[in-house]
C-alpha cells in the first residue's frame, strides 16, 4: 500500500513539474548549479526559499497574541513531517531555510537535530527566537551557525518590554546574544546577523530612536518594525499608532523620520514597513482599519491596511520563491496568507502542491492585478506597485 501510494505521488509529482516546463519552453541551470527555470514567462516558480515552523508553541506570553493566553495549547512538528522537508530541501536545491514564522523553534525537541542536519548541506538558515531563557550550550552552538537570528524587541525599557511579551526579560535576551557571539568568535565562525522586530505600537511609538540606539549599542545590525494587529478576540491595552489623532500622528511620524535618520548614521538597517500607510495619515488621509478576517493561524485580526490603488498590486515574489509549512502541514505562500493552499498528506507532496493549481492561481493572480485575495490586497509585507514592475522584478530573480 505505502509501495503504491510513493509510486502514485512521485508520478503526480512528475506530472505537476512536466506541466509547468511544458507550458514554457526553456529550463536551465544558473551559474551557481541550481536547477531554476529560466525563461520570459514569470509565473514560473524558482523556490528559494523554504520556511518551516517547528512547533505553534511560544512562552513569550505577548499580550496580545492568542499563544499568550491561558490555556493556549501549541503542537509540534512530526518527526515524519520534519524528514519529508528535509528530503524536499535537499531534492530542490532550497537556497535557504527559516525557522519560525508563529511559535517559538527552540520549545521544539527536533529543532536542533535537523537544523545541523540542514546547516551541514551548506545552506544558509535564518530564525526568528524569543531567546527569553537562559540557552544550553548545544542551542548556542546551533545558533550561533545561522547567518540571521531575528528576535521580539519593541523597546529598550525592561519593564514596559516586559509588561507587553511578559515571558521576556531583556537581560536574558542581550546575555543570550552574547553568549552566541562569542560562541562564533571563539571557533572562528561569521558572526550571525541579529534583528530586533518591533510591532510598533502607541505604548513604545517614542521608544524606537532608542531602541535603535540601544540596538546599535550591543551589536545589533537590524532593526524592523511593524504595525499592531488587533486580534478580534482579546482585549488589548495597546492600539495602532494610525489610529491615534491627527496631532498625535504628526509627532510619531516626526519620532519615526528621527530614527530613521539615526539609523542611517548607525548604518543599522532599519525597516518601518508601514511607513508609506504613515506618511499618508501624517499628511491628514484618513485611513480605515479592516473589518476582523483571518489573517494567519492565529485567527481574526484587524488592522490598518496598506491599501491598492486600481490597477495595482504587491511588489512580492514570495509565491515564486518562497513556501511556508506549519507544524501541521499546512503549506503557506508566506506568514500573513490567512489560508493555507494545501496540506502535505501520505498523496499530497509538498511538490505538488508548490507546482499546483492553488499555487498558479494565486501567481496569476498577482502578476495581473485581478482576484487578488484579501491577504494580498491589504497586506503590509509587501509595497504597492504596478503589474510591469511586479514582472520586472520576477524576471531579474530569475537570473539572479
Ligand atoms: S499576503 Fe503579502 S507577502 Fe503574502 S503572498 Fe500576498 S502580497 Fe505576498
């Protein structure tokens, strides 16, 4: 039975990725030896990029996510589940490997296992970690082979960074950065990059020219930050700085030009990524927040669009290059898609549902501006922009 049923997945697969090549005319290797497609037609996928989410567990007990609240039951990853991406890394040439996008890696038993097993390929890993206890020196060794560890940070003050993600403590976190640094230093390794992500919001808006400083201050070489999600379901203390008053939005978006300027004195790379939706509030557009939808495996959020002009769409590749799997199997074009476009099952592969219909639906929808699905239309990863430059783009990460 499991004979038949790898023989009918292999020749579904072989039938998803014959159907894709035959509807171009052109396959190539690039110079580095991958086996990208290449040709004028930009709806051609060239994974990239593979994000898999170990575990939906976090302790980091943020107020206002729902893996915060009592009874909040995460789950983790199969080991079953974790060799089938092991092997589709190694099969597909998967340039690079994110840990996490929801849920805390390093509470997964396998993480580290398959993590070495990855880095030892040569590929280059990224994490996103609450590094909020103390790490064992088997997690620093790993950690400290990523090129990029990103962390929650809104805001250098220890108390109020505690009072929103109250399983932080910021002295634990600069300790563990630390430890990881010397770690690399010790054994001659490249040292990661460190990135703290910021959900910006009025409670830490006149924070963020000291965090950038503060970050700049211990090594940190990037720094993001993105507007609040109000989960429909829970109570929050905090609000989105666009929804604040005209005056008030007038001194944040005079704070946020400050940092931004600091920032480029530091060289830190700094990244408000909803920086166009606060110019235009700033120059007195009133924006509207969404009505609650579901916007990731979490549930209902609402919050301040970045919105689509007629005829636009989103600067993004990530359908194209990038696939996202949470500990269930659930495959996802990136972290904000509040729908999954397939699940990896004993006949559905991983591949095929990369190279199927759900996938190309979504590709076309993009490249033409039209049926975009909501996460699209109002998502805040992703600038504004038009068809020809979306194309544009797609053709030039083709060949790069
Ligand atoms: S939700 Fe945003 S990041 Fe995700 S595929 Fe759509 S435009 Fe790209």
């Amino acid at each position: 039975m499991r004979l038949i049923r790898q023989i009918l997945n292999s020749l579904r697969n072989k039938i998803h990725q014959k159907r894709v090549l035959s509807s171009q005319n052109t396959s190539a290797l690039n110079k580095d030896g991958d086996n990208l497609l290449v040709c004028d037609d930009p709806i051609i996928p060239r994974l990239r990029e593979l994000c898999i989410n170990f575990t939906s567990k976090c302790k980091l007990k943020c107020t206002y996510c729902s893996a915060g609240k009592d009874g909040y039951q995460g789950f983790d990853i199969t080991e079953a589940d974790a060799d089938i991406l092991f092997e589709f890394i190694k099969k597909n040439n998967v340039r690079s490997v994110v840990f996490g996008f929801y849920g805390d890696t390093l509470e997964s038993d396998l993480w580290s296992k398959y993590a070495n097993a990855i880095l030892d390929l040569g590929i280059t890993c990224r994490i996103h970690t609450a590094l909020y206890r103390q790490l064992t020196s088997d997690e620093i060794k790993a950690l400290s082979r990523f090129s990029t560890i990103a962390t929650s940070v809104d805001t250098p003050d220890r108390l109020k960074q505690a009072h929103i993600r109250k399983g932080l403590d910021l002295r634990t976190l600069v300790y563990n950065i630390h430890l990881i640094k010397s770690y690399a230093l010790l054994n001659h390794q490249k040292l990661p990059i460190f990135e703290f992500n910021c959900v910006y919001t009025d409670h830490v808006a006149f924070d963020l020219c000291n965090l950038i400083t503060f970050a700049h201050s211990i090594g940190i070489n990037s720094v993001s930050a993105t507007d609040f999600c109000d989960f429909e379901q829970f109570e929050t203390p905090y609000q989105s700085v666009l929804s604040l008053n005209h005056a008030e939005i007038i001194s944040i978006h005079s704070h946020v030009k400050k940092a931004i300027d600091i920032a480029n004195f530091l060289d830190i790379k700094f990244d408000f990524q909803f920086l166009d939706s606060l110019n235009r509030a700033a120059m007195g557009e009133k924006l509207s927040s969404q009505d609650p939808y579901k916007s990731n495996m979490y549930g209902n959020v609402s919050f301040y669009a970045n919105t689509l002009r007629a005829n636009q769409t989103r600067l993004c590749i990530k359908p194209w290059d990038n696939v996202s799997i949470t500990p269930n199997g659930e495959v996802f074009p990136c972290c904000t898609y509040g729908e999954n476009l397939g699940k990896i099952s004993g006949y559905n592969s991983l591949e095929s549902i990369f190279w199927g219909d759900k996938f190309n639906r979504l590709r076309k929808a993009l490249l033409n501006a039209e049926n975009l699905p909501i996460y699209c239309k109002n998502c805040q990863a992703a600038p504004a922009c038009s068809t020809s430059e979306l194309a544009d783009t797609l053709k030039i990460a083709t060949t790069n």
